[in-house]
C-alpha cells in the first residue's frame, strides 16, 4: 500500500463461529503501529463491508503521507458477548508513494535576454519533490535550462554538451 493518500485501504478479517456463538462480536484492529488507532471492523455492510452477515468484518482507512515506509506489524482482536478475547497478528508494508504534479497555470515575462516562465504546480498529495527545468527551441533537441533565482544562479547550462557551469 502508497502513502500517497490516492485509494482507501480494504481490510477485512473472516471470523469462523459455530451457531451458538453468534451472539455480539466486537473484531478491532490495533494499527497504532502506524496510525496511532485502533479500528473497528464491521459486519454490518457499512464502513466499507460487503455484506452483512457474512462473518467478513471490514473496514476502510487510508495511509497518512508522512507515514515512513515499511513494514508493519498490528493485531486483530476479536472480543466476544463474554469479554473473551481472541487475537491473531497480520503484517502489511508501506511504499512511497508519489503522484505527479501538475501545472495549473503558466505565464511567460521579459524581453528578448532575460525571460522569465513562471508557473504554479499543483501536487495532489502535498509529497516533496524537486522540479527540473528542459526547453528546446523550433522544435529542437530538449535541454535543461539555466535557472536563476533573486540570489543569483542556481544552475547555468551550456546548450551543446548540458555540462554544468557554475
């Protein structure tokens, strides 16, 4: 699973329970390894539960983006109408996850020497990342462009051989 925020997270857990026991059963998972939570699945076909009934408890939460990567270990506990407690351990990894901005407005400035491009990004999932700036003229090869900041350069490239001169 992403960090990115971008789909829901599915967890289910199959609860096997003879007649006489189906009286109420709580099922949580303790995903404070992660999110600092402890959920409470449902079989009751809400909160993201197919079917009620069915002995498959469900729940949806997402991943905050800040959440390192890795894997992590919670625990799924079900309590029965007694108090009876009964646990078992599941596992599930963390990926970075990265959705790629976009540019949502774009404005070019300056005269024929020094021209400015100015441009806002929009990033879906607020992750950090670094932007690298290409032009190429009339159709010509891409090559990265000099950058230049209010505190002088920051990058200046040769056209030719793309070598930094700095």
């Amino acid at each position: 699973m992403s960090n990115d925020r971008a789909s829901k997270i599915f967890l289910t857990a199959r609860v096997y329970r003879t007649e006489a026991e189906k009286k109420l059963l709580n099922i949580t998972a303790d995903l404070s390894p992660v999110l600092d939570v402890i959920l409470m699945l449902y079989d009751d076909a809400t909160h993201g539960d197919k079917v009620k009934g069915d002995n498959i408890f469900s729940c949806e939460f997402d991943i905050p983006k800040d959440t390192n990567p890795g894997c992590y270990d919670f625990k799924i506990t079900a309590t029965d109408h007694r108090g009876m407690k009964y646990g078992s351990g599941a596992s599930f990894t963390v990926k970075q996850g990265y959705s790629i901005p976009s540019i949502i407005s774009l404005e070019v400035k300056g005269n024929s020497y020094d021209i400015s491009v100015l441009f806002d990004l929009k990033d879906p999932d607020g992750d950090k990342c670094r932007v690298t700036v290409d032009y190429r003229s009339a159709g010509g090869e891409w090559a990265p462009a000099s950058i230049k900041s209010k505190s002088g350069w920051i990058k200046k490239y040769r056209n030719k051989d793309k070598k930094i001169i700095k």
